[in-house]
C-alpha cells in the first residue's frame, strides 16, 4: 500500500511538473468585453476569450473560480461567454485561459466588468469654462451628493480614464477635480464622469451628461499657425525650384555633350575634299590657256618683227650714205584676246586675269 501511494504521488508530481512545462511555451490568450467593460445594468454583455487555432477548449474564472466552459468557434482560436442581463452580480474581474493537445495556457489578463447606472448620476463642469484657448489647461470638476470616488473617462480613440478620491465641499456634496491639458486643436475632448462608494468600485453611477471642450485660435495663433504654413510652403517651393534647375542644366549639359559626338562620329563631307582639286584645276587650265595665248602672242610678235627688219634692210642696203635718214614705218598691230573668261571658283574670289607682255625690237 505504501508503495502504490508513493507510485501515485511521483506520477502526479511528474504530470504537474509536465503540464507547467508546457503550459509555459503557449501563449497567453485575449479577453475583452463587447460592447464595453462598463455595462449598464441591464443590459446584455459579450466576454470573448482569443487563443491560438489548435485549442480544444475554453475556460472563464471569475474571481479565480471557475465560471464557465465553452468550445471554440469557427476560426477556432476564440470562444465567446454571454451575460444576458448585467447586475451587480457580474460586476467581477475575469480572466480566461485555453486547452490544447500541448496542455493549458497561461491565464490572461484580468478584465473588470462594471455595472453603471446602480446611483444618480454626478456632475461634469468645466473650470473657469469649456471654452479653452488652445494650448492652455482646463480643469474639470465632477461632484455629487455621497459618493466617495469619482472616474473620468475620456471617450473616443484612445479612451482614456483617470480616478481620484473625492474631496467634500462646504455645502455636503462632494467633489473629484481633474486636470486636463495642454489642449489643441484636432482632437475631440468629449467626457463623462462617473461616482462610486469606495468599498464597491465595479458599481458606478449613472454618467454624468457629456462635456465637450471647445478649442478657441486667437488671432496671433492664427497668424503664427499661418506664417508657419506659409514658410513651410515657400521653403518646399524653393527646393523644388532649385531641384527643377538643378535637372534642367544636367540635360542640357547631356544634349550638348550628346551632339558633340555624334558630330564628331559623322565623316567628312566629299564636297570639302574635292572642292580644292577642282578649284586648283580649274586655276592649272587657266595658267594653261594663258601661256598658250602668250606664246602666239610672242610669235606673231616675231613674225612682224622679221618683216619690219627686212623692210628696214632692204631701205637701208638702198642708200649707202651714212649721213642719209632711214625711216622706219612700223605698222600698227592689233591683238585681241579672244580666251573665254573662267568661271568663279568656290570660294567666291574673282580669278585673275592673263597679263600679255609685248616686246618692240628696233634696229
């Protein structure tokens, strides 16, 4: 007996030892309350409870007892446990945890679920008033007749709660006075207060009636908000200037270096080559005619000359006197040029005339 006894206590240290083990490696699950954790009383209310996709089973405590199991839903990481009717009676902290082949998670998170609506309702006020210059701080002041603790909540995204004890005041009410601030413009500052007794802090009051504070600009604001635009803007238009101009003498740059080669890649035009062989041509035929020219000049020249020397001889071989007078009766020759004048060259220059040189011989 004595060892069967021990036999049972080793299996179930070894199945304690294993089941924190690997409780230890999953995490730890969700839980929240829909459509809030302060419920009005009477009204219905949803605690979800979110795990990993493998767990078998759900399980809800409420104050450390257990409440509640359900199986999971399909995606099966998450169970869902309703309270079809909130009272004081539900107003607990819960916390759930999940079963899986592995074994139990982790318990999670404590939610607080608050039943309101249980006393009348307090007061919200603005201090000096809900009128707020932007940047400046407001304090909101929630009192009521018997309450000993008061909440503010401000609503919307995030939401957001402070409590503070409450204070009595000289006429028997008593009061919570909440410092908000630095307040701007952009955001919503709506909020609600609730009251308590200090023994039961999960049973509210009613809430108070909402309190929205308006953000008010000065002119100076508006005009140091607007200059700050208006230097934003300047400053971005400028570097976009600068940009623009900066991307504009890079392309233009690009294009130039651009044609450069491609001017540079181009062969020689055939008319750059050959122009100077055919103006020099046309210089050589010129020099050519001209020499010919000057030539039959110089012959014809040659034939008068002969023929005014033998006139001149046979006159002279006449009169033997040295004393008589020899006339020399030259006849007037005419030359005309008849070479067809050559066209411009290329480059425009007028090309110079043949010069006919005439040699007289007198004997």
């Amino acid at each position: 007996m004595p060892s069967t006894l021990t036999a049972l206590l080793c299996l179930g240290l070894s199945l304690s030892l294993r089941t924190h083990v690997q409780a230890g490696t999953l995490p730890k699950p969700i839980i929240w309350a829909e459509p809030d954790s302060v419920i009005t009383q009477g009204s219905p209310v949803t605690i979800w409870c979110q795990g990993t996709l493998d767990a078998q089973e759900y399980l809800l405590r409420a104050q450390g007892m257990f409440w509640d199991k359900q199986k999971p839903l399909d995606p099966p990481n998450k169970a869902r446990f309703n309270i079809d009717y909130m009272t004081e009676h539900y107003a607990m902290g819960y916390h759930c945890n999940y079963h899986t082949p592995a074994g139990w998670s982790d318990p999670s998170d404590i939610l607080e679920l608050v039943v309101a609506g249980v006393f009348s309702k307090p007061t919200l006020s603005a201090l000096p008033s809900p009128v707020v210059t932007s940047g400046e701080n407001v304090t909101l002041q929630c009192r009521s007749e018997r309450l000993g603790k008061f909440t503010l909540i401000k609503e919307g995204e995030p939401k957001l709660s402070w409590t503070l004890d409450s204070q009595p005041l000289s006429n028997g009410q008593f009061q919570a006075l909440f410092p908000v601030g630095p307040v701007i413009p952009g955001h919503r500052w709506m909020f609600r207060c609730y009251g308590y007794y200090r023994n039961t802090h999960r049973v509210w009051s009613e809430p108070s009636d909402p309190l929205e504070l308006m953000v008010s600009v000065t002119h100076t604001q508006g005009l140091g908000s607007f200059l700050e635009i208006l230097i934003g803007v300047s400053v971005a238009f400028i570097l976009l200037l600068f940009l623009a101009l900066f991307l504009l003498r890079h392309w233009h740059q690009g294009k130039h270096k651009l044609l450069a080669q491609r001017e540079a890649d181009l062969p020689c035009p055939m008319s750059t080559v050959e122009s100077e062989p055919k103006g020099r041509g046309l210089q050589q035929r010129s020099s050519a005619a001209a020499n010919v020219q000057e030539e039959n000049l110089y012959a014809a020249m040659e034939d008068t000359q002969l023929e005014d020397r033998v006139e001149l001889g046979s006159r002279a071989a006449a009169s033997d006197d040295p004393q008589d007078v020899t006339y020399a009766q030259l006849r007037r020759l005419t030359l005309r040029q008849e070479t067809p004048e050559p066209p411009l060259s290329q480059e425009g220059d007028t090309p110079a005339k043949p010069i006919v040189y005439a040699a007289l011989a007198f004997s």
